[in-house]
C-alpha cells in the first residue's frame, strides 16, 4: 500500500524515536527525522522538509527513515523526542518557510541532496504564479516584499508565498500559507517591520481597481487619485507607508510670537462706545458687471506679508483664486466631480498661499494658489464636504479641517493627508456640520468650532484640538424658524482671550471662549441663510460680519455699533462673506450674493 501524507493530531500519535542530523554539508540545515505509531496502528514517519507519511507497518517505517538519512551528508545521532524543530519550518497553522538565506532552518535547508532540483521547482512555479501584491524598497537596494498565489509543484496545493527580499543578494525569506488572509497579514506585518524613513517604498501594493469617479461607491472604500479603491480602514497606514513623494516642500509654522500663556477673558470692562473707522468701497470694476458663472457658494480672503490681497470663491464646478487689488484671475482650479461648496485660504510661513477646497463629491483638495498645482487629495468625509478651514499650530505643519453630512468634524495633516483626529457630532445624515472655524489660542492650542443643525435646532461645539476636549457647546434659539445652514467663526485677541461667533435663524451670537459667557446678540434679516465672519482690529475690537438679505453688515462687538453696510442689488442664496486683518490694521470685508462677481469688497480703515 502507498504511503499517505498525513497530518499529526494531538493525542492521535505517538513519537517512539527521533534522530538529529550532526556534520551536515553545506547550507544544509539541523534536519530531524522521527518515527512513532498512530491511534490506529499504522506507522509514521516525520520528516522536516519532507512532511509526514503513514506506514502500514514497522520495516516499511524504518526503511523508510533510512532511506530519508540517505538524503543527507553527515552522521545521525538519536536525539530527545521534540516536535519544536519540525514547528519551526512547517508550522502548525499549515504554513512553511520555504527558504531563509540568514537562517538554515527552512525547507531549502532541510532537503539534503534534493535543494538544488526541488528549489528549481518552486521558483518555476512562484515565477508562474499571480502577484498579489508587492511593494519595491529604495532604488539604492533594488530589493521588494511580495505576495505571490502559486501551485505546489509536488502536490497542486494553491499556497500563497511572502517572498522579503530587501537585498536580494544577501538577504532573502520565503514563507508559504495555505490561507491567503493568513499570507497577507504576514505579508503586510513584513511590510511594516521594514518601513524606513530615510529609505522610503517606491510604489504602492494595491492591486487597482477603476472606477468611476462619478459613480456610487460603498461606504467603507476611498479612491485614490489614480483610481484605486482602498479600505477606508487601511488609508492611514497605505499615505504613511506608500504616500507619494510630497509635491512641495511645507514650511513649519513659526512658534508663538510672545511667550505662551493660558487663555484668559478680556482683562478690561468692555468699551461702550464705537471706534472711529472709515469705510472705502474698494471692489474691482471688473467685478460690478454681473455675472451669473462666478456666483459665490463660499468666500476665502487672506493678506499676503508682501500686501498682495486674495479672494478664493467657489463656484458650481471650481473655484477661483482673485488678486483683490486689480480683480484679475490668479488662478481658476477645477477637480470635483460635483460642486465645490467651501474653499479657505492659508499663508504658509514663506509667504506662499495654499487654497483648500471641499466638493459634495466627499473630496477635500488641496492647491497651490499661484501655480494652481493640485496638492493633496483627501477623501475627508462620507458625504459632502460643507466646510474647510485652515489651522496652523506653532512649529507644525498646517492642518486642514473639515465638517460635513456625516456628523462629524476631522483634522488632516496637510503634508502627508494623514488623519490626525476628529469629532462626532451625532448621527450621519441627520445632524449636519455646515461651518468649521479655527483659531490658534495664546497657548498654542487649536481650537476648532462647528456649527450643526438637525433641521430643527442648532449648535455650536467648541473643542480645543491639541488635548481633544470639549470646551463648550452653544444651543441657538431660532425663533421658531427652521434653522439652515448655521455658520461658525473663532478668533483671538492680544490681551490672550477669543471670541466665538455663530449665526442661525434671526439671530447673530457672540460669545467669550473662554468662559462660555455670551457677549453680544445682532438681529439680522429674515430673508433667507446667512454667513458669518470675525477679525480684530488693533485696539483688541473684535469686529464681527454677516450677511443676509440684500445686506452685509459690519459690527464692533463690544459696544454693538454698526461700523460698515454694504447693500446689495439682489437677495437669496447663497451668501458668503469673509474678514481678514491686513498688515498695516485695517480690516477687508468681502461679501457676495447672486449679483456679485464674485464679491463685494470694502476696506475699513480705524482713525487715529
């Protein structure tokens, strides 16, 4: 009767004797060979490369070991009975270590004078088999980690092979498993164990597979820029591992300006009477002819240190980058799929602005303003991308936040798109972030405000980012109208205080961040949603704007005064508006509505 491979169960055999190969010749390994008996009566023989086979009785066993030691060079002594150095090469969960150039315990090691003739077999068929996945390491080694599906050539078995091979002239492992989700965690375990900072992967593993940007895709999948579809759960690990060679060069933020102390309230009683501001009307004549195509959804402004002012607005399909002075394009960028419904401007350390934009397709993108080079893509949330906003903490990178339909608010690192934290704010779909704020505090911390509503009541929540902790949550009384599309702004004064402001309804709030007080309440028109924006001017004011209706006015929070309005031809949606301090303390006012090209700009000057 024919030997069968068998496969050794606890308690259904017993060892009777074991042998250990001693003086054994070159790139041979410590093979061992044992022979026992089975529950049944049959034999047994037990071979380290070669598997285990049954006998039906006790001379074709040992014939059968004797013929085993004749494979090798060397002399055979008797050795303890042990089953851990048969573990060691074939493993109990099926797997095997095909080959180890650094270790002679493997199957390569143990086959005697069969390695050469049995390891041409298995290249041939690795080399016939299917990549699964692979990763290249550094040109500098040439060397790479795969993944390959293969068949057995001694027996047909599908086994799947994680083949290291860092420097494929000294340095080569070869494993096999029969289960593949057993293969690719050790492949991805290798993966990582290998990842070097300073010799980073040349490619990504992931097998592609095209879609259709347009199309519906599951909930638990993001597309990568060139079309692959990843886990949702592995999109951390592939930018940290696989990420492509940064487009630019971030520079870090500059630390704090003054030593760094905690947040405090206003030190002084606030001031009841208004500052003395001027007002100029400053809109490029280009931008007073109506123009329905650069209708805002959203307005970004920022100052540059050289006084170049810009204006990002978002359209239905794009957005656009203004120089404020002249109202030329600086630059038009279009990659969403569906429109672009936020965009925020940054100004890096070297002067340079970035632009981010957020689309309904669940995109964030991130460009250069100037070049308009696309920068980063982030699959930010599931569903649309309502709001983008920039943080810079001292010494970082800039972050990027973003809110949207899936109840929840999250923090990016803009360099490498790695997520960095987030916040739920309640259930997808039903609670809605519409507007994220940011706002780097006296100590350094980030903090960052979303306002949500649930189609019937509004909130502001407030969280210092750097610590994760909540800070405070505002509830908004509507009026009884239905709140839509509430807007959040945050910034900070010198004397180490800031100041929360939301608008929802009717009704425009202020608050002291610090303590949760409220400072102040603006009534503002029924007609339709409003925005809302916040900036300081010189003597610690800080100056609050919304627009809603035909009108955009301008507030100094302390003493409540009207400090600039612009009246607009037409209502309705949407409304934008943005503040932003310049470098010589005055402030610039943006505002848009469907008439405006893209906006409406007013400079307020405070008089000395």
């Amino acid at each position: 009767m024919k030997p069968e491979d068998i496969a050794l169960e606890d308690g259904l055999y017993r060892p009777v004797m074991q042998w250990e190969l001693k003086d054994s010749g070159a790139m041979d390994g410590a093979v061992n060979i044992q022979v026992g008996t089975l529950s049944d009566g049959r034999w047994y023989v037990r071979h380290m490369a070669f598997g285990t086979r049954s006998f039906d009785g006790r001379q074709a066993a040992w014939d059968a070991a004797r013929g085993l030691m004749g494979r090798h060079e060397g002399r055979w002594e008797q050795a303890a009975v042990d089953a851990a150095p048969f573990l060691a090469v074939r493993r109990s969960d099926g797997s095997r270590v095909l080959y180890d150039i650094n270790d002679e315990e493997s199957l390569h090691g143990c086959w005697g004078d069969q390695k050469d003739r049995l390891w041409e077999l298995y290249l041939a068929a690795i080399s016939a088999g299917t990549t699964v996945r692979r990763t290249e390491t550094h040109t500098l080694f040439g060397g790479y980690i795969e993944l390959v599906a293969y068949d057995d050539p001694l027996d047909g078995t599908r086994r799947h092979l994680v083949a290291t091979a860092l420097d494929p002239g000294s340095d080569y492992r070869a494993v096999d498993h029969l289960d593949r989700r057993v293969a690719e965690a050790e492949y991805e375990k290798s993966v990582y164990a290998h990842w070097d900072e300073e010799f980073p992967y040349k490619s990504c593993d992931i097998v592609e597979i095209r879609v259709d940007r347009k199309s519906k895709r599951s909930g638990d999948l993001v597309v990568l820029p060139d079309g692959t579809a990843l886990d949702k759960g592995d999109l951390d690990e592939y930018n940290r591992l696989y990420g492509l060679p940064l487009r630019m060069k971030w520079p870090r933020t500059a630390g704090l300006g003054a030593a760094a102390g905690p947040v405090g309230a206003m030190t002084a009683e606030p001031r009841s009477w208004g500052p003395s501001v001027s007002v100029q009307d400053v809109t490029p004549d280009a931008w007073t002819v109506p123009d329905e195509e650069l209708r805002s959804n959203e307005l970004s402004l920022a100052a540059l240190p050289d006084g170049r002012r810009l204006l990002a607005s978002a359209h239905d399909d794009g957005a656009h980058v203004w120089g404020v002075g002249d109202g030329e394009s600086v630059q038009r960028v279009s990659g969403h799929s569906e429109w672009v419904l936020s965009v925020a401007l940054t100004v890096l350390g070297d002067g340079r602005a970035v632009l981010a934009t957020g689309g309904k397709d669940g995109l964030a993108r991130i460009w250069s303003a100037r070049e308009g080079e696309a920068l980063q893509e982030i699959e930010a949330h599931d569903g649309p991308v309502n709001s983008v906003a920039w943080a810079s903490p001292p010494g970082e990178v800039p972050w990027l936040v973003t809110g949207g339909d899936d109840a929840t608010v999250r923090l990016w690192d803009a360099e490498t798109k790695l997520s960095i934290g987030g916040f739920e704010v309640g259930e997808p779909r039903v609670h809605l972030v519409w507007s994220v704020a940011t706002a780097v505090l006296s100590d350094g911390h980030v903090c960052v405000a979303a306002a949500v509503d649930d189609w019937r009541t509004a909130a502001v929540h407030v969280w210092d980012a750097t610590t994760r902790t909540k800070l405070h949550e505002f509830r908004i009384d509507t009026g009884g109208a239905i709140s839509r599309m509430p807007e959040v702004a945050v910034t900070t004064l010198a004397d180490r205080s800031f100041r929360v402001a939301a608008v929802a309804g009717r009704t425009l709030h202020v608050w002291d961040g610090h303590t949760g007080r409220a400072v102040r309440t603006f009534p503002v028109s029924e007609d339709g949603d409003s925005d809302v924006a916040l900036a300081v001017l010189p003597d610690l004011r800080a100056v609050v704007a919304a627009t809603s209706g035909r009108e955009t006015l301008a507030w100094d929070v302390e003493s409540g005064a009207v400090l600039a309005t612009v009246e607009h031809a037409t209502g309705g949606l949407p409304q934008a508006v943005d503040l932003v301090a310049r470098p010589d303390g005055g402030l610039l006012l943006a505002a848009g509505r469907s008439g405006d090209s893209p906006a409406r700009v007013l400079r307020l000057d405070p008089e000395r």
